[in-house]
C-alpha cells in the first residue's frame, strides 16, 4: 500500500458537501483485498475502450492513447511502480487514478456506460475462471501422484475397512483410485461450474443495462464469455458462480481432509503402512525421534476454512434484495481464501503422495488380520446351498472358535472344520487366501486386479482431460 493521505480519488464525490468520516472511509475501503483483480478490471477496461471506440464515443487517436495507457498501467501495476493508496478505495478507483495519471482528462472517459457494479462482477468471474483452470492444475497433478502409486503398488493386498475395523481384503491400489474418484469428480464440477461461470455482466451498468450504443455481447466475446447476461438486474446481483466455486472448493478441502487423515493413519506406528519421505514431514522440536504428518494433518484443518468462507458467503447473500448492495464487497474474501487455500494445499498433497514409501509387506500381511477372509467363507456355502442366515451363523461361530484357540481361520485342521459344521468340507480352503477373495471380486467396481487395472486406464485417461482442459 503507497502513502496514507494522497489526495482521494474518489468516484462518487459529486453531490457531497464533506468528505467521508474517517470510520467511514475504513469500513468501505476494499483495496487492501480487491487490489489482486487489478489485472482483470484492465482486461475489462481494454474491451470497453474498443466497446466506447465503437459506439462512436471514441476517435480512434482517443481510444489509441487510451489502451496505450491502460498497458502501461498494467505493466506498471505487475512490476510494481504503480501501487494503491490508502486513499484509494478500491481496485477501480485505484486503476482511474492511475489512468487519470497518465492520460488527464481523456482518462475521464473509460467510465461512461459502465458501473462498478457491473465491472467488479466481471473482474471476480474474470479471476476466477482463471483460478479455476490453475485448480483443476493441481487437481490433475494429485490424481496423477495416486494414479503412480497405484500402478507401483498394483498387486498390494491391503484390509478394506469399515468403522476403521478389518472388513475384507483389497487391493491397496483400489483403495487410492477411490481417493481418485473424488477428485476427478472434483476437476469435472469445476469444469461444469465454468460453463456458468462465463457469462458476461459487462454492459449491465449499474442495474439497468446502459443507454449508450454498444453490444454487452461483443464485450463478452471479447472477455472469452461464451454470452452477455441476459438479463441486467440479474447480472449486477449474481453471486451464484462465487458461492458455488465455493462449494467446489470446500468439497476439494473435504475430500483433501479424508485422504489427509488416511496419511494420519497409514503412517502412525500403529497402521506402519507408509512411510512419509522426509521431504513432506517434519519433526518435534523436543522429541528428537518424531518424523510428523503435518502436510496430511494441514489438509485436513484447511476443510475448516473452507467451509467457513461458503457458509460465510452464503450467510451474505441470503436476504438481499436486488441489485446491488453494499453487502456483495463481502464477496471477495472467502473466494480469495478459498483459491489461494487450495493453490497451497493441492500440491503439497500431490508431492506427499507421489513421494511416500509403502511397506508392502506389512500391509500386504494385515491383509487377512481380523478374519476379513470370513465373508468369503460364508459366501461360499451359500454357493453350497446354505441359506446365507445360516451360514452366516456357522462363520460367526468359527471366528468365536479361531479367537480362543488363538489361530486364523486357514489354522483350522478338516476335522475342527467339519466338528464346526458339517458344511465345512475341506475344499472351504480354497477360498481361504486374500489372492482367491480379491479375484473373486471381479464383477463392475470391484477389487479384482483386473477391474483395478481398467479403473486406472480410465482414471488416467481422465487425468490427462483434466490437465489437458486447464490449460487450454
Ligand atoms: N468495491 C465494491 C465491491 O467490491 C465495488 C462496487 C461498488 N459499487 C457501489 N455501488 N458502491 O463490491
């Protein structure tokens, strides 16, 4: 922020006697957060100038020397020589100073037929559809990392879990692309969140459209806005494309806090599945041993943030009349948040997963830990005509049985097999190994190796669109 008490440059002095009280002046000002829509609202000011130059408003000398400013300006706002001030009171105010600066009256000019309001919709839609593409990034990048661990790791055997208890074997891989899933729905909802996102405010003025003989929809083309607002009142109150980036976002911080705690789990001495590479851990500052989660355990506290900046923005608009109100500044904070909170933890995240080492063969041996093969057991003697209820019954016992002798059920000799129960014959062992349970769960979506292996050929088929579409 430049000098406190440069001369004001406000935009609305005309009708008033005294300047603004000072709490005043502090409540409004929103420079200190807006000022990171600078580059947008000159992308904004360039089209209005050629829209002005169209209409007729114009010469071409006028509006020739107008984006010649507005360059400079922006060269001069990116490398820093031109700064807000504290007397500035927002972004648009900041951006006609500098014009006015630069270009003395003509300057005066970029203003007509456009308000803040309609412009301050366009820059937020602006930066965020920006943003947005940066996000997916990141995402493509942390569906990637998991994608590469699964492949590595194609045939770990690891215990599925339910109420975090041992439930049934799967493979280990199957587990991560389920994180994968979340994430690509993740990148595909903020591609559909675009398609709504790209309609144009500009040329709705302060509510009710604007006099002056341009087309919002050539201003629209010319933003990469595949259309104008239909409709100016709706244009200059639409917050949806904000709250719903941040919806998108706490989701992504929801789902980042689930695989977070999973790192918890996984590499505490207890689970001993992974190990963090040094790199993406750090260490206590008593505890000389200690090698700490933290990326994992910062991805899951940041979900608390994020749905606090939607709750916050929704808590905002609900009530509001149209168009605008004052209250909509209130807008900018929870999505800035929210971005520059996903741009921090996304990739930390992809680096930690790309980077850990698994301990294949510890988890890979808890694989059948907890009698998660007993499911298996009882599904086959319903393959042998059992009635499940019954053969439920019968497993349920042999667990019992296994507990107080202290074996695994593959530990029971034929005959304690066959005093259990008459339907357990011999041939039950087949279907006692982790192998013969994860190929037998071969059917759509299941943890088969080869259903595992088709979900990754799509999964990363997917990741690539994904990255693919964030930088086109
Ligand atoms: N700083 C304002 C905002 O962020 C810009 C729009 C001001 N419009 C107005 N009518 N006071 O919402």
């Amino acid at each position: 922020m430049g000098e406190a008490g440069s001369a004001p440059t406000r935009l609305w002095g005309g009708r008033f006697e005294s300047g603004p009280a000072e709490a005043l002046a502090r409540l409004s000002v929103s420079v200190q957060f807006d000022w990171r829509l600078a580059p947008y609202d000159l992308l904004a000011s360039r089209a209005h100038t050629r829209a002005l130059y169209g209409a007729g408003l114009l010469t071409e000398a006028e509006r020739d020397a107008m984006l010649g400013a507005l360059n400079d300006l922006d060269r001069a706002c990116r490398d820093g020589t031109f700064r807000p001030t504290a007397a500035d009171e927002d972004v648009h105010t900041a951006l006609e100073r500098g014009l006015l600066e630069r270009l003395g009256t003509l300057g005066g000019k970029l203003r007509a037929g456009r308000s803040r309001n309609d412009q301050v919709a366009t820059d937020l839609r602006l930066y965020l559809r920006d943003h947005v593409r940066m996000i997916v990034s990141r995402l493509a990048e942390l569906e990637t990392a998991l994608l590469g661990q699964a492949e590595r790791h194609a045939d770990v055997a690891a215990p599925g879990m339910t109420h975090l208890q041992h439930a049934q074997p799967v493979l280990f891989a199957h587990q991560l692309l389920a994180h994968v899933h979340a994430f690509a729905r993740d990148a595909d909802r903020l591609r559909d969140w675009d398609k709504r996102a790209a309609i144009s405010p500009l040329g709705a003025g302060a509510l009710a459209g604007s006099s002056l003989p341009f087309d919002p929809r050539e201003l629209a083309t010319q933003l990469g806005f595949t259309a104008a607002a239909a409709n100016s009142m709706d244009a200059v109150s639409d917050r949806d494309f904000a709250a719903e980036f941040c919806f998108a976002a706490a989701l992504i911080g929801v789902h980042l806090s689930r695989l977070g705690e999973e790192i918890v789990l996984w590499s505490s001495q207890e689970f001993g599945w992974i190990e963090i590479d040094d790199a993406y851990a750090t260490g206590s500052s008593i505890m000389p041993q200690k090698k700490n989660p933290d990326v994992a355990e910062l991805a899951r506290g940041k979900a608390g943030r994020l749905i606090g900046g939607l709750t916050g923005l929704l808590t905002t608009l609900k009530g509001l009349p149209l168009t605008y109100n004052r209250d909509l500044q209130e807008d900018k904070e929870p999505v800035f948040d929210a971005a520059d909170t996903l741009l921090l933890v996304l990739p930390a995240m992809a680096g930690l997963i790309a980077t850990f080492r698994l301990h294949t063969e510890r988890i890979s041996a808890s694989a059948s830990v907890g009698f998660t093969l007993a499911t298996d057991l009882a599904e086959y003697l319903v393959q042998r005509g059992v009635p499940f209820r019954e053969a439920h019954e019968i497993v349920g016992h042999l667990v019992v049985w296994c507990q107080v002798h202290d074996v695994d059920l593959h530990e029971v000799s034929d005959a304690d097999l066959e005093r259990i129960s008459p339907s357990l014959t011999p041939d039950v062992r087949q279907v006692l190994t982790v192998e013969g349970a994860l190929a037998a769960r071969k059917e759509q979506g299941g943890t088969a190796p080869q259903r595992v292996a088709e979900q990754l050929t799509a999964l990363r088929a997917l990741a690539d669109q994904h990255a693919a579409w964030a930088t086109s």
